[in-house]
C-alpha cells in the first residue's frame, strides 16, 4: 500500500474510497452465517471435534486475502476494476459508487445485529432452560470403533467408571445405572426415545478406538429433548493415560450442567482407581464378566480381579469386585458342597473388608459387606446400618438400595421394603434383577394382582430371565392360576438350565394343586443329583410342603438352618411357608434365625 499516508484520517479516507470498510461488515455476515451453520450440522454429520476451529482458522486467512483484494479491486457498475491510486483522480470527480455495494453494506449490518440479538436472547434462553431441568443423565455404553472386538470390555468399563464419577456429584438427581444403559448397546433407537425410556434429560454417548499403543476417546453431551449437542471432545493419548479420562469427562459434563462442584466432590471424581494402567485394565475385564452374572462368567471375573490385584496390591476397587463375585458364588450356590458357601462368603467378608481398609469410602465394599451380613451371618442391624452407609456415600447406588429393601422385609416392615425397591428401579429401571425384585417384595406383601403386574412388565424388559419367571409362577400360585403357575415354572426350569431350585419350585407346584407323582418324581431327580453335586437343603424343603408332609420339610429347613443358606431370610414372609406356621419346630427356627431383634 505505497500510498498510505501518515495521516490517520486520510487513511482512513482511502480506506473508505477502495470500499474496505464496506467489506469488512459484509464479510463478518458471511463468516457468522458459515460458523453458526457448522455449529448445527457437525453434530449431526459425525464431523471430528476439530472442524469448527478449522474453519474458524479459513475464515480469519479469507479475512486477510478478502481485504487485500477490495484494496486493490473495486466492484463499480462497469464490473469489477482495478481501483485507481487517488493521485489519479481530479478533485472534484466523484467515485462511482456501486449500489450492490451499498445494499450488502446494509444487509450485513442487520444480518450481523440480527444474529447477535439471536445468540444472546438464545443463549439466555437454553440457559434458563438447563437450570430449570433436573440433572438427570444416562451415559449410554461407548461403541467400539478399534479393529479389535475384544476391546468391548474396555468400552463397559469406560462407561462404567464415568458412570461412577456421576454418583459422586450430589447435585445429579439421577444417574441411571450400567445395567440399565447396557441394554442399548446395540440399539437402532433415537436418542430422545432413549431418554424418555430412562427418564432422564441429559444423554452422554461416544467412542472408544485402540491404536497400539495410543487411544482415542470421544463423548458428547445431548440435551434430547432439543436434540442439541451441548458439548463434545476428542481425547487422543498414550494407552497409560487412559485412567485420567473418565474424571476429565464428569468434571466437563458438571461444568456444561452449570453445576458448582464442592471441593470434596472434586477430590472423589479426580481420585484415580488405580495409577496402574495394567491393574485397570485388568479390572475392567473383571467387572466385564462379573456383570455376566453367570457361574462362568464370575469364576473368570475372579481371576481377572486377583490379576488386577497382583499388581496393584492397594486396588480398593479390585477387592470390592472380588466381595461381589463370592457374595454371588455363595447365594447362588455355585459350588458342589455346603462348605463352599461358608468358605465363598468368608472370602466376600475378607475382600470387602480389605478393600474398606484401602478405602473408607466405597460405597460398593460397604454394600457388599452388607450383604453377606445379610445372607449369610444373619446380622440384621449389622447388615442395615452397613447398607445405610452405602447409600450415605453413593446415594445412587441401584445395588445397595436393590438389598437395603431386603433389611425391611426381615422386619415385615413391607410398606418399606416395596418403596426402597421402586427406589432401586428408577435408578435402574431396565435391570432385570431389580424388577423383578419390586415384584418380589409385593409378592411378600400379599399384593398378587400388583406384584403379577410388575412381574409381566419385568418379563417385557427382559423375557428370558428365569428369576422373574419363577415369582411370577409364586404370584399366579397363590391366585389359584394353576396351569399359569406350572407354565411360568417350567419357563424357569428351561431359561435356568435346570436349575435344581427352579425344578423344586415346579415340584412344589404339582405338589401343592394336588400332582403328587409329578412331584415326588422331581423330589426323586434332586436326591439322585445330591449325591453328585451340592443341592440347597431349601430344594428339597420345598417340595415336602408341597406335598404336605411337614415332619420332612421341618427336617430340611433345620439342615438349612445349619449351612446358613441364604433364602431362609425370607422364612418369616413367604407365603410358602405358611403350612408350616403353626407347627412349634418351624416356630423355633423362626426364633433362632432371629427377626424379632
């Protein structure tokens, strides 16, 4: 520009000869216009978190080549032309002037006022918006995009420890728990759809890919009912950096959220699990097939947890897995004799209370050692104030209010038990285990019709979940809807694969609508496999009710007193049991198991 001048104004007056300054307002329009539409459909479109600051970066270079080019050319009503230096235009010629110019000029300026006025009252709005919404969110499971399949338990761990994270925030209303969200894993629905299901406002979802040695994570906040993204990131980073992304991404969640986090709360979400990404790594497979709930599935997970612990000795979290893999071993009787329960819930009471000793804070190692307080040792005040402490720690905790209702049922405190139940379900609402036990709790409330109720709605969610099926055959049984009872049983029997439980359950059935053969047929089957295989003493219990022979049914309740099997919490509420209420032998059970303390 050789002919600048060292006067500021009469620069600027060749500033507004070459029309420059007419350039500038019609091109920040423009640039808005660009940035503003990149804002709606990256989101939608997938594109990486980099696009809007890449445009940004395009329209700041087209600035600088947009204003050297209205320096040097001019639009006039000849079309476009070299502007001329002033020197060659005579005082008194006046510039032509293009009214194309002088429109944009005035388009650009209300484009620009108008947009302004948008975002403000806009941003004004959504913020009001999100104060007004409770703080409820789901993080839907993170989808595998790595070349390797196997990577799936690391994608369930992410979204569990974010999970985690979450329930740490008081200011969180809700936060629905991984067994909820991990049923959309494969899932072709919409995001509002998904949050209507949930009940919940907010929606995390993202992507987890395994490169050697590197890893990248992306997440993005959605506000369903807006179908807006509210925030996303791309996090790319060394594998042995991966235990710093779950807390990074709660703590920017909370911030989007405007939600002020107490300095305590700060210091739970950013306290690492483990500093050992092997020991993490391992863990996540633990709690992967932990959450298999079946008998292979939890011996795996035992040896995924001991691994973890290996290496990291002070893994609170890894001893807390393992209480939970024992706890299940012990009340699901996944062993071939009785010692096995004692010696499987002794290992829940050792690990929960190590991983206690790690870390006074977890709300799971309290649970699970209430658990086994519960089940096991029959220490209902122990078991109530352990559960109580859980629930102080991790308010949203789905598992410890899941147990907790048990406590009220020991005490018939009923009303109780169903309302920490329903708790349990609107922090879960698609576990089947937690359904089905709010049905479970209205069945020993003796509110059939309500408990068959919930029970069809648990079997909805989750069809082939033998558990629900067999309570729901309890409920239809006391409704006198036999051929519905002998149907939902032997549902049970097939889904379980033969469980011996499930099989007592029918044999009860035929037993009690008056099928004698069909029940001592069954009771004959568990006595041939006892002599192979540990079957619970409460089997074979069950079916001597069911056929009415009290002396024999005492006689096994009594063995189960003695190995502490873990159903005969529910002596004093199940009405299966009421034959036997009478009787002084089962009342002296009920005395020694100890429920009016």
């Amino acid at each position: 520009m050789p002919e600048q001048s060292n006067n500021p104004f009469q620069f600027w007056q060749e500033l507004k000869r070459r029309r420059v300054i007419r350039v500038i307002p019609v091109y920040a329009a423009a640039a808005f216009v660009i940035l503003e539409l990149v804002d709606i459909v990256a989101p939608s479109l997938g594109l990486p978190t980099w696009t809007l600051n890449f445009i940004i970066i395009l329209l700041c270079i087209g600035f600088v080549i947009s204003i050297i080019l209205s320096w040097v050319y001019d639009i006039t009503p000849e079309g476009v032309q070299k502007t001329k230096p002033s020197r060659e235009i005579l005082k008194k010629e006046k510039p032509i002037t293009s009214n194309v110019w002088k429109v944009a000029t005035y388009v650009s300026i209300v484009i620009i006022i108008g947009l302004l006025i948008v975002n403000i009252i806009g941003g004004r709005k959504n913020a009001k918006s999100q104060d007004n919404l409770e703080k409820s969110i789901a993080v839907l499971p993170f989808k595998n995009f790595s070349a390797d399949p196997n990577q799936e338990y690391m994608c369930d761990g992410l979204t569990d420890e974010i999970i985690n994270h979450l329930y740490k925030i008081k200011s969180f209303e809700k936060v629905v728990s991984l067994n909820s969200v991990l049923t959309y894993k494969e899932t072709i629905k919409r995001i509002p759809e998904i949050a209507v299901e949930l009940g919940v406002n907010y929606i995390l979802e993202g992507t987890y890919k395994k490169i050697g040695d590197q890893v990248r994570v992306t997440a993005q906040l959605i506000e369903p009912i807006n179908d807006k993204h509210i925030w996303q990131n791309e996090y790319d980073q060394p594998f042995a950096e991966i235990i710093t992304i779950q807390s990074n991404i709660a703590e920017q969640i909370a911030n989007e959220l405007k939600t002020v986090l107490s300095t305590e709360e700060l210091l739970q979400i950013e306290k690492r699990i483990t500093d050992n990404p092997e020991a993490f790594d391992l863990y996540f497979k633990g709690r992967y097939f932990w959450n298999k709930r079946t008998e292979e599935g939890v011996k795996e997970a035992i040896g995924y947890f001991n691994n973890a612990i290996d290496v990291d000795t002070n893994f609170a979290r890894a001893y807390a897995g393992l209480a939970d893999c024992y706890n299940l071993i012990g009340n699901y009787e996944y062993i071939t004799s009785k010692d096995g329960i004692w010696d499987n819930y002794q290992n829940g009471i050792d690990a929960a209370t190590k991983a206690l000793k790690i870390d006074s804070s977890l709300a799971e190692a309290y649970t699970s050692l209430a658990y086994v307080k519960l089940y096991h040792n029959w220490d209902w005040r122990g078991a109530l104030k352990d559960f109580e402490r859980a629930i102080q720690l991790n308010p949203s905790y789905s598992p410890a209010h899941q147990w907790y209702a048990n406590c009220f049922t020991v005490y018939t405190q009923h009303d109780k038990a169903i309302t920490e139940a329903k708790l349990a379900q609107e922090l879960d609402p698609l576990s089947p285990i937690i359904n089905r036990n709010v049905g479970f709790r209205l069945y020993l409330a003796r509110k059939y019709d309500q408990a068959i109720e919930e029970l069809l709605h648990a079997l909805f969610l989750s069809p082939d979940f033998y558990v629900t099926h067999y309570t729901l055959g309890l409920a239809y049984l006391q409704k006198s809807m036999v051929p519905e009872a002998i149907s939902e049983m032997q549902k049970a029997l097939r889904y379980s694969r033969d469980n011996s439980y499930c099989n007592s359950l029918l044999g009860y059935v035929y037993g009690t609508t008056g099928d004698q053969d069909k029940a001592q047929f069954i009771l004959n089957e568990l006595i041939e496999i006892s002599k192979e295989r540990h079957v619970s003493p409460i089997s074979f219990a069950i079916i001597y009710i069911g056929l009415g022979e009290s002396k024999n049914a005492i006689i096994w309740l009594e063995k189960a007193y003695e190995n502490r099997t873990s159903n005969l919490i529910y002596l004093n509420t199940d009405p299966i049991y009421d034959p036997l209420r009478s009787d002084p032998r089962f009342v002296e059970i009920v005395k020694k198991m100890g429920f009016e303390k």
